[in-house]
C-alpha cells in the first residue's frame, strides 16, 4: 500500500533555480568575486548538488579566483539565500503543471506528504508559505540534514527511518538524474518530470517519465518557462 509520497523542491515542484542562479550572481558581484554563471554554466554546475558545495567547486575550477575557507564560502552563501528569499517573495511561486492536484489528492487519500531537497531548510520552509503548502508536509528534510547530498541516497534513507517506512510504501517524484540516483539508491521507485535544466538527462532507471503532472497533452504546461505565470 502507498503510505507517503516524496517530493524533491528545485525543478520538482517549481523552476526555482533562475531564481538561485540570480541570488547567486548577485552574492559574487557583492563580495566581487570573479565569477558570473550564465545558463550554460548553471546546467553544468547543477551536477553539483548544493549551493556551497556548487560554490566551492566553481571557485576551484576557476583560474585566478581566491581560495575560500568553508566557512567563508557559508558567508557568502548565507548572503545568496536572504537573496533568494527576497526573490522569491517577489517573483512569487508558480507550482509545476499538476503539482497542486497530485498534492490534494494524495492528502485527501491519506498518503504522507514528504520534502526531501537538497536546498537549505529556510528556502523549503518559505517556499511552502509561498506557496500556500504549509503544515502539508509531515516531513521536512533539508539542505544540511545529511553530510552527503544528493545523488547520495542519504536523504531518502533519513526519510524511511524517521518515517519507518519500506521502500515500496513510497514513491518519489524528481526532476534530475542526481534526484533519481538519489531515490534509487534507496531502493524508491521514482517518476521524473524533467525541468528545464534537466531536459534529456538520462532517466532509463525510473519507473515512470512524464513531460510534467498536468492533463495529458496540454502544450502549455510543458512549455511553461521558469518565470512564466
Ligand atoms: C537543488 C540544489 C540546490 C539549489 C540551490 O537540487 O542542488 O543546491 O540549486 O539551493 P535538488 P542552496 O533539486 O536535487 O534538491 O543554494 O540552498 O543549496
Ligand atoms: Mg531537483
């Protein structure tokens, strides 16, 4: 029987990382460091889960960028995220095609809501306010929680011990190929919506791979873009 379904946040259930990239370039303009991600860049270092760990991966593979202490690279990503914040109050939020739906009527069954991101845990929290998803979740599991991110399973086992739950009492929906290894790994099945950033990553393991949630052949919601709506 399905007890809980869980949710990845970024790509899942919004396109949130135009968002992150802007905070993100605007934090280096503020500290001026050398560094600007453009589109092509962010979908590149996206492979790299988390923002200070994608931060510090950035810095390393830039020539002549300084070499930041972690807890400098946490400065600076403390200032990206109040940014973050700001933006997404207001930008505001636009859930992906279907995502409310899916939301309601699994709540309205009696399956388990369940947040499992990778971003830190004020963004997941203001993101449910936003978004009009507060006290949906039963559990919340973010950014630090687990000292590996995805694509380590790490966050998908936390989430079966604290909810003493067997891998085929739930599903996960993700977006990314570091979201599937992640759910995989813990033995998950796993349905992809691909966001923009993760078009034509490699999803033969999931169980299921759909466009988005919404109604089947509705162009629109596949087509809507990161800031759309
Ligand atoms: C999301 C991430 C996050 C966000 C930025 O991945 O990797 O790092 O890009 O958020 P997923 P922070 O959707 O797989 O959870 O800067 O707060 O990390
Ligand atoms: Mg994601």
């Amino acid at each position: 029987k399905l007890k809980a379904l869980l949710w990845d946040l970024d790509g899942t259930l919004a396109e949130t990382e135009e968002l992150h990239r802007e905070a993100f370039n605007r934090a280096f303009a503020h500290f001026g460091l050398p560094l600007y991600w453009d589109q092509e860049t962010y979908a590149r270092l996206l492979w790299t889960t988390g923002g200070k760990e994608r931060l510090k991966r950035a810095l390393e593979e830039t020539p002549g960028a300084p070499t930041l202490s972690w807890e400098e690279i946490g400065e600076v990503h403390r200032y990206k995220t109040d940014l973050y914040l700001q933006l997404l109050r207001e930008e505001g939020i636009v859930l992906r095609p279907g995502v409310r739906r899916l939301l309601a009527e699994a709540r309205e069954a009696g399956v388990a809501l369940v947040l499992c991101t990778t971003t830190s845990p004020e963004n997941a929290e203001a993101f449910l306010e936003g978004a009009g998803l507060r006290g949906w979740f039963s559990l919340v599991l973010a950014g630090d929680v687990v000292p590996r991110k995805k694509p380590d399973p790490s966050i998908y086992l936390l989430a079966q011990e604290r909810l003493g739950l067997k891998p085929q009492e739930g599903v996960v929906v993700e977006d990314s190929r570091n979201g599937l290894l992640s759910a995989m790994g813990a033995g998950f099945p796993v349905l992809i919506t691909p966001s923009l950033y993760a078009l034509g990553q490699d999803y033969h393991e999931a169980t299921a791979l759909l466009p988005h949630l919404g109604e089947p052949g509705n162009p629109a919601a596949v087509l809507q873009g990161p800031r759309a709506g």
